[in-house]
C-alpha cells in the first residue's frame, strides 16, 4: 500500500474521528487533510515514493536518513523452533 492507498485510509479516518474532536465543516477538513497527509509517512523510507518527492529535495534527505537508519535498527532474536 503505496501513495493514494495511504492517503485515502488518512482521510477516512479524519472524516471519520473529526466529528469527535471539532464543531465546524471547516475544522473538519481541516482535520481530514491533516490525518490524510500524515497517513504518507510509512511511506517516506522508499526513494520512488511520492512522499519522498514531495517537497523535493527536503524530502529526499529524509528519505535518504530514514533508509540509512533503519539499517542500524536492532533486529529481533530468532525464535527458538522447539515449540
């Protein structure tokens, strides 16, 4: 799930929490726009990503750090099979 996918289940979810938290149709989409960009951020560690194209070269640093980072990420203990 890439992109649109992404930026659609964020902006269903604010559509669907903004009723709980503002009063106004303007909040509201405010609040659906938000949660819909925020809902690209999973998305920012691939490098063909439009998150990662978005603000150009900004993004792409973020990108970049993001990929790199998550190489010195602690890798979880095998499982022992033995039931």
């Amino acid at each position: 799930m890439m992109g649109k996918t992404h930026a659609l289940s964020g902006l269903c979810a604010g559509l669907a929490l903004a009723p709980m938290v503002v009063d106004t149709v303007a909040a509201s989409v405010v609040v659906a726009a938000t949660t819909a960009g925020f809902a690209l951020l999973p998305d920012l560690d691939h490098p063909g990503a439009r998150a990662s194209k978005l603000l150009g070269p900004v993004t792409g640093v973020l990108s970049t750090g993001l990929r790199a980072g998550s190489r010195w990420r602690p890798q979880p203990e095998p499982r022992s099979r033995d039931g």
